[in-house]
C-alpha cells in the first residue's frame, strides 16, 4: 500500500453507484478516490496510469466486463488487487471473478461501513472472505460447473499446515484458526504466511481455492 493514504479506483457503468461510493469515502481521511472508469477497457487504461491500492470494480459493464478487467488487472505485472462488486444471486460471476484473481468481493447491498472496511482489508495485502456469503459462494466455486480435475499436490506442505489450510478453507480467520488448534494468533499467520509462499498463493482467497482443489475438508 502507497502511504498512509489508500487510493482507489471506482468502476461501475452507474454514475449514482460510483457518486455514493465517492461521497462516502470523501468523508473518511484514509481513503482517497483517484480516479473512476464506467467500463472495463476504461478501467485497465486507468489502473495502470494511476496505480492505485485498490479497484473496486463492478462485474456487469458493457464492452469489457469486471471479470476480464479483473484478469487483466490480477495477471499483469502490477498484480492489482481488486475487490469485485456483485448482487447476491449472481454467483456465477463471483466464481468467475475469483478464478480471475479478484481479492474478494462485495455485495451491493452491503452496509457502506462493511465497504469501507472491505477496502481497508484488501488493501492491507488480505482477502475478504466473509463468514457467511462467501463461505456458501466459495463451496459452489469449488464444485463449479467444470468437469472433475485431479486432486491437487501440496509439495512441501507440513502436517501442520495442512491442517490450517483446511480450516482456511473453511473460511477460517486466523484468530479462528489459533483457537481451534489450540496456537497462537501470530503462529497461526506464521502458517498461513508459509503456505502463500510455498503454494505460490495471490492471496487468503487464492488459499481457499486451493484448499478445495487438493480436496482438503
């Protein structure tokens, strides 16, 4: 993260949704909008000419839309991180987003408080992963519409971390993790920071993905 300051790029094709978004962070000191794109192509073109901490990025846009810009954005040499916007019953375009190496995500009904700390999570160099809407939209993404690959390898993986990349898995947070194997906060991070180097992991989210992946319940 740049400073103390996080800056964020809004993209969504509603001028009212991103003139909310822009009022709302304009009265937190922490938070700054560096610029606004209606439209995925806009949003590439601008990332890479402000570089900001942040995209919150809509996922229905016409032309390019937020899960391509997403991809474009997570794979290049900048690696964004971006914290895509959905409706709840879209899930579809959340698995979609998440293979495309969003962050995490939001849903639009969402208190505008819980956006603001979304934003500040990501930012951080974190995942969102909610306890209850992403838990269920992680376990549809992981039985996903495509055919059954084989069981993913952990090369290097301990028992140990094994057994906290379960409970990551499960959407665990790392307090959560400590107490349910009786470790401490700061261990349990020790772990999960581990198994994102050896499992060459973007974020919580990417561990997560894994975790279904090698089948780990």
């Amino acid at each position: 993260m740049s400073g103390a300051t996080i800056r964020v790029v809004l993209v969504d094709d509603q001028p009212l949704i991103r003139a909310g978004l822009r009022v709302l962070v304009a009265d937190h000191p922490d938070l700054e909008i560096v610029g606004e794109a209606g439209t995925g192509e806009e949003a590439v073109a601008l990332v890479r000419a402000v570089r900001p901490d942040v995209v919150l990025m809509d996922l229905r846009m016409p032309g390019m839309d937020g899960v391509e810009a997403t991809r474009v954005l997570a794979r290049g040499p900048d690696r964004a991180r971006v914290l895509v916007l959905t409706t709840f019953d879209d899930d579809e375009h959340v698995h979609a987003a998440l293979r495309a190496g969003a962050s995490g995500f939001l849903v639009k009904d969402m208190a505008l408080e819980d956006i603001l700390a979304a934003i500040r999570v990501v930012a951080a160099g974190d995942a969102l992963i909610a306890p209850s809407v992403t838990r269920r939209l992680i376990e549809r993404f992981a039985a996903g519409p495509e055919p059954p690959r084989p069981r993913r390898a952990l090369p290097g993986v301990t028992d140990r971390e094994r057994e906290v990349l379960t409970l990551v898995g499960r959407g665990l947070s790392n307090p959560e993790i400590a107490t349910d194997l009786t470790i401490s906060v700061a261990t349990a991070k020790a772990h999960v920071s581990r198994l994102l180097t050896k499992l060459n992991a973007r974020d919580r989210v990417h561990l997560v993905i894994i975790a279904h992946e090698a089948d780990l319940k």
